[in-house]
C-alpha cells in the first residue's frame, strides 16, 4: 500500500508539472507516468545505498523519501520545489529540477544520455577501494550503488564505458558493487528500441542479468530484491531489465500522435502501472475501488495545493547567488593544508632513505614524481591511476616506482578508455577518496570532455555543495616533442577546457612551481571539492638547461612539503621574471622558456623585458597581469595554442575590460592540427617569432 501510494504521489507530480507549466510557474516536464515500479527497486534497497538516478525516478525517490522516514509531503515538496525553480529547493536551489539529497544518498545527475554510468561505477569501485586501504568513505561499507537509466542510452559511448568497465573489472575478480536498472518503455523520445537489443546489450562477462515487468510492482519488487542480494552479498554488478510503459508522452510538448499509433499508445495505456498495482490490492480485498479513487481525487487536490504554494517560495535572484557553488575556494585553508607532509619518519620510508630536498636539483617530471609520493604518503585516500602508471610508471616516467612504494591500492592501472578513468575518479572522488587520474595526451582528453563539463564540474553547482568530486586530473599537454606521434600526441587546444565554469586549470612550467602547484591544487581538490586539471607540458619533462647546453639552468632544487611561506603558490598567482621596463611578455607553459630565452638576446639590443608566466589557466592571474602590464605599458602575449580559440584571447580581453591603455601585440601558434616531423616548426610558436613579434611592437 505505502509503494502504491507513492506510485500515486509521482503521477500527481507529473499532472502538476504540467499544470504549473500552463500556468508558467513550471519550468521542467519530462515525467516518470509508466515508470512508477521503480518505486519497488527503492524498497529492495537501503536507505544508505547510492542512487544516481534516471530523469524518470520519480517514484523510486519518493520512496526512499520515506524509506529514509521522512513525511511523504517532505519528499513532494523536494520534488515540486525542482520543477518551480524554488530558490530554498533541497538540492539544487532552484538551478535545475533532478532527484538527488544528501540525506538521503541520492546523487542528483542532470544527463539524460546515461553519463552518469561511469561515476556510478567509479562509486561502487570506491566502496570497495575505501575498505581496502583504511580510508574513510561516505558510504556504509556493505552498500550497493545503483545506477537507472533508459533504454535509449544504452547505446550511448558513456553507458557502454559503464558496462564495460563494470564486465573488465569483475572479470579480473575486482569487486565492484553496482545494480544498473535499465527502465526499458521502448521508445527514446521518438526513436524505437528494437526488441531484445536491450537484453543483447546487458548480457555481458560478469554482469548478472535480472528481468521483470516493470508495470507490475510484486514481480518488479522480487526480481529487486534478487538482483540487490546478488550485488551484496557477492560484490559484484547486477543489470536489472524491467520492461515498463512512457504515458504522457517524452514531455509536457510532446506530441505523440506524430509518430506512434493509436493502438500503441492504447497498448501502453492498458498496461498503466497505477491501475496494474491497483488490481492487485483490490484483489488482495485491501481496498475496493471506490476507496482508491476516493483517495486519490483527495491526494491529487493536496499535491496541487502543495504545488501553488511552491510558486509563492522565492527564486535565484542575482548572478551572484546562482554562482556560489561553483568554485567555493578558501584560499587561506589552502594554503595551510597544501604544505601538508606526512611525519618524518614516514617521509623516509617512502623515499627509502633517500628525501628529494638533498637531491640534486631536478627536472620537472621529477618534481612531479616526488610531490606524488609525499602527497601519497600524507593522504591515505588519494589515488593516482590510469593508462600505464603503475609498473611502467606512465609513457613518460612521471610516475615511476610510485606503485612499488605504495602498492597497487593506491596506484594502478586501467583499461584504456579516458571515459573510464574520468568515471572511476568522479566516483572515487563524491566519496571521500581523493582520486588523481592521468589523461595520457591532451588530444585523449577529449574523448571524454563531457565527464569533466558534463558530470564532474556541474555537481557542485546543481547540489549547492552538497556534493562534491574532487580531483586533479593530470594531463601529459602541449607539444614540441620534435614533431613525434602527429596531433594526437603533439595538442595545443585548452579551449574546451577553459570554457567550463569552476574548473581550475594548472600550467607549470618549471620544477618548482609544479611542485607547488600540485600540491595547491590538492589542497583545493581535498578542502573545497575542487576539480582541477594539472597540465603538464611534455616537452619540459626532461629539460635540463635553459640558455646553453650544460647550464641546468631548467633545474630546481625539491622544495619540500612545511614550508608554505616559501613555496606555496595560491590559485590565480602569476610569476615573474626579470625588471625590464620596456616590454612584458605574457605567456605559459612551453612560452616560459622560450620567452626567457628571447627576452636575453632583446635585452642585448637594450630592450628592457620582463617576462610573466601565468602557471594558471583558469582562473587568469589577472591582477598579477594587469600590474605587470602596467610597469612597462607594452604587453607581447606569447601563447603556444592556437590563434583562435587560444588562450591569447582571453588575456587581451582582460586587459582590455581592465582599461589597459597601452600596446598590445600577440603571437600564437597556428589555428592548424600538428604534423609530424619538422613540418610541425612552422605552425608552432617559435623562440625567433617571440622576437620579430617584439621588435614590431616596439616600433
């Protein structure tokens, strides 16, 4: 009865999202009618089990409402504050309608294309992994996440990533306690899902596979409670196929007639959830019809009314207010924890006798090594993983002997697909671990964008700070590796990356910042849910001198973790070099040395420059810009991306918005992919275009 009766609440939402949308008081329609045996999944699961939730999961959310006891109106109200955009609504404040509260487990998700698989996955794979290396974690050490979605996106390249790496890794005997509920109606939007393909895509190594009539709540609920005790008592994933019905069409605009029959939409009808849970109560003689109508004409008056007073609730009212959750950055905690190192005695046991401040001065791959470690030692729950990190140390070292150190609980590797990884740290990092994952080459980064723009920065922002992923994804960037691998190994393009709201985007150049920098960023990551990501140029790996060969003058010293004051750097501060008063060269990564470079044979022909590194990419260092544009009135930007799009363009806006009165020149790579060989000379930035651009500024 208590199921039915929250079957009834989530149609009566849907009946008043679309009255609240004719009044234009509501802003969101996409329903669950003909979902409403999800409510059944909720009650074969805990109150404390993970839920990343399918827009249709109206029902399953009212029942873990109650199941978690609360009053059936608390959950109502949650949901009709959402679709009214109500300003105090538990979740997301009024920024999007979705399921999700923190009290009650669930992970309010804003995709409709089923990207949320991989974070589910990354959630079931942190239960497991907390366990084992003694970290907390924000949920009990039993649960079982599961994971909704619809038929439509099964097909999805996220979904699939999902799955597989779900099959991947019980097929290894990793456990991994996940329940995916596909709600199958056989229709995405207005596109049909052939019959059996859902099945056919389910069925895979190591994944149980569970199906019922999702219309009707006793079968939903016993093939429920099978599939959950099969995840928890044996850790290991469980696909739950229920077969349901969409009534009221994909939205309150939707005009089914257009593309399905009549008979198929009487054909749904017939099977309506609601009047199916009907009759088995009426035939169990725990109510009679006129009782169940009686109740629900009275309920859908109450829900209605509940639904008026939400449009008298106030509304975001500045940009301000929408904004707070994006970045809630405190620098000043920051900077106390970024200087964080594990005791003395742990410290030497993890560079086996040997600390890196006694060492000779260091490259920047080095620098980034040994910061790993200590950081590793300090924080038990952060991970580092990705393609060839662990044995093999990454394509390129960086992270060389640091699984043989800390163990493969800590550093490992994955299966080759960046939506995977991306998915395993959003998961890992909503909760508690601290996760570092490595996108092997830039270019490989943007075959999961979306887990960074879709997924991982939205999180905060649609749950007020609720939740939060934090992360510092480490990315090997930029090119002038002498031409080598072509375009997917040689990416200078940032701008997918800077566009997206909250995210921090790290740039070191030399050794020591990124030592610093990497160690503000997880302090960010760790104390305000930050998500970071930490590009690191290639071609600066192993660069050991800057003006000649044997010079070391690319070298720096370690600097170790507990001296703040030396060596924190704060998110947003710019470093300078030299005091010329004639030219600033504004750049990053790779553009530092060159710029430097330059600016030496500029100063031989009494040209005073000063050269500005701006280590952050987001968010621009732009006092650090403006005073240092000041000091010489002549600004040369140096940006080793892209003409178009590059971040170039970003600095020349600040100045200008700032009112900067003085001349300003730039210089950029071509808007063109990069070849391979010596061929890629002449659309990268180069040491000698730096110069001409300067002298031509200067007149």
């Amino acid at each position: 009865m208590r199921l039915y009766q929250r079957q009834v609440d989530s149609r009566l939402l849907d009946i008043a999202a679309r009255w609240l949308r004719e009044q234009d008081e509501g802003f969101y329609t996409i329903g669950s009618a003909g979902h409403e045996g999800n409510a059944a999944v909720a009650a074969a699961l805990l109150p404390t089990d993970p839920a990343l939730l399918h827009y249709r999961s109206g029902a399953f959310y009212l029942a873990r409402s109650e199941q978690a006891g609360r009053l059936p109106e608390q959950g109502l109200r949650d949901v009709l504050m959402g679709l009214t955009a109500a300003a105090d609504e538990p979740i997301a404040g009024g920024r999007h309608k979705v399921f999700g509260h923190p009290d009650l487990a669930v992970i309010p998700q804003t995709s409709t294309i089923a990207s949320h698989l991989p974070r589910a996955v990354g959630v079931a794979f942190a239960i497991e992994r907390a366990k084992a290396l003694g970290a907390p974690s924000l949920w009990p050490a039993d649960a079982v996440t599961v994971c909704s979605f619809g038929d439509a996106s099964i097909n999805h390249a996220s979904a699939l990533s999902g799955l597989n790496i779900a099959s991947y890794a019980t097929y290894q005997g990793q456990p991994l306690p996940i329940l995916f509920v596909c709600e199958d109606n056989g229709i995405g939007i207005s596109v049909r899902t052939p019959k059996g393909w859902v099945e056919s895509a389910a069925r895979r190594p190591g994944i149980e596979y569970f199906a019922a009539d999702g219309c009707d709540l006793a079968e939903t609920y016993d093939a429920a409670l099978r599939a959950v005790r099969h995840v928890r008592e044996r850790r290991s994933p469980a696909f739950l196929h229920l077969s349901t019905v969409r009534l009221m069409g994909h939205a309150g605009s939707d005009v089914e007639q257009a593309y399905r029959t009549q008979r198929e939409i009487k054909a749904d009808l017939e099977r309506d959830p609601l009047v199916r849970t009907a009759a088995l109560l009426v035939k169990a003689g725990l109510t009679t019809p006129d009782e169940l109508l009686k109740t629900y004409e009275s309920q859908r008056e109450h829900v209605l009314r509940i639904a008026l007073e939400t449009t008298r609730s106030p509304r975001l009212g500045s940009a301000k207010e929408i904004m707070e959750p994006l970045a809630p950055r405190k620098p000043e905690l920051i900077a106390k924890i970024s200087p964080m190192a594990a005791t003395a005695a742990a410290r030497t046991k993890a560079f086996a006798g040997s600390l890196p401040e006694h060492d000779k001065p260091m490259t920047l791959s080095q620098a980034v090594n040994r910061t790993l470690a200590d950081a590793l030692a300090v924080y038990p729950e952060m991970t580092v993983f990705g393609e060839d990190v662990a044995k093999k140390g990454g394509v390129y070292g960086v992270t060389r002997g640091l699984q043989k150190r800390f163990g493969a609980g800590q550093v490992f590797d994955t299966l080759l697909d960046e939506q995977a990884i991306l998915g395993l740290a959003l998961g890992s990092g909503v909760s508690g671990l601290l996760p570092v994952p490595e996108i092997q080459y830039l270019a490989y980064l943007h075959n999961a964008l979306d887990q960074i723009r879709g997924e991982a920065a939205t999180l905060s922002f649609f749950s007020r700070g609720s939740y939060t992923n934090p992360m510092v994804v480490r990315v090997a960037a930029y090119a002038y590796q002498k031409g080598f691998g072509g375009h997917f190994h040689n990416d200078n393009a940032v701008a997918a990356l800077r566009d997206i709201p909250g995210l921090v985007i790290a740039s070191p150049a030399r050794p020591d910042d990124a030592a610093a920098m990497l160690r503000t960023c997880l302090a960010a990551a760790r104390t305000s849910g930050s998500v970071c990501v930490f590009l690191e140029p290639i071609a600066l790996y192993h660069t050991r001198d800057l003006f000649e060969e044997g010079d070391g003058g690319w070298l720096a010293p370690y600097p170790p973790p507990g001296r703040w004051a030396e060596t924190h750097v704060p998110i947003g501060r710019a470093r300078s070099y030299g005091d010329g008063r004639d030219l600033t060269i504004v750049t990053f990564g790779n553009g530092v040395r060159m710029s430097l470079r330059a600016a030496v044979r500029l100063t031989q022909e009494n040209v005073g420059c000063r050269v500005l590194d701006l280590r952050w990419l987001a968010p621009l260092p732009t006092e650090d810009l403006l005073r240092a544009a000041e000091l010489t009135g002549n600004v040369l930007i140096a940006d080793e991306t892209r003409h178009t799009g590059g971040v170039s363009e970003a600095i020349v806006a600040e100045l200008v918005d700032a009112g900067f009165t003085g001349k300003i020149g730039r210089v950029t790579s071509a808007d063109s992919f990069i070849p391979l060989g010596k061929a890629a000379d002449h659309v990268l930035l180069s040491e000698d275009e730096i110069e001409q651009a300067a002298r031509k500024l200067l007149g």
